[in-house]
C-alpha cells in the first residue's frame, strides 16, 4: 500500500504543481494511470522516479 501515491503526493516529491503532473502524462512523459473507483488516479514508486533527460 505504501507503493501508492496520489497526484499530490508524486507532485510534492517532485517539487512541481499536481497541474504540471496531469500536464506530463497527457504529453507522455509519465505512463498512463490508474484511477480509483471514485476517479482519483494512483501513482507508483516508478512514476516517482526521475527519468534523466526528459527535464529541460
């Protein structure tokens, strides 16, 4: 369970706005995700980890 973040805490770590999350997903940069019953979406550790070279 402590694998799961939400979008605000994948942000937080990141240092960038829960905005600029959705923002990266829809461009691509982060895979897609999966979304709970009532429609909030759940981040893993992977989404969380930072890939080099695709910040500019």
């Amino acid at each position: 369970m402590s694998d799961r973040l939400r979008a605000i805490d994948l942000a937080l770590t990141a240092g960038i706005s829960v905005q600029q999350v959705r923002n990266y997903i829809e461009m691509g940069i982060l895979p897609p995700v999966e979304r709970t019953a009532g429609g909030y979406r759940i981040f893993t550790s992977a989404h969380a980890k930072p890939e080099r070279g695709s910040a500019r």
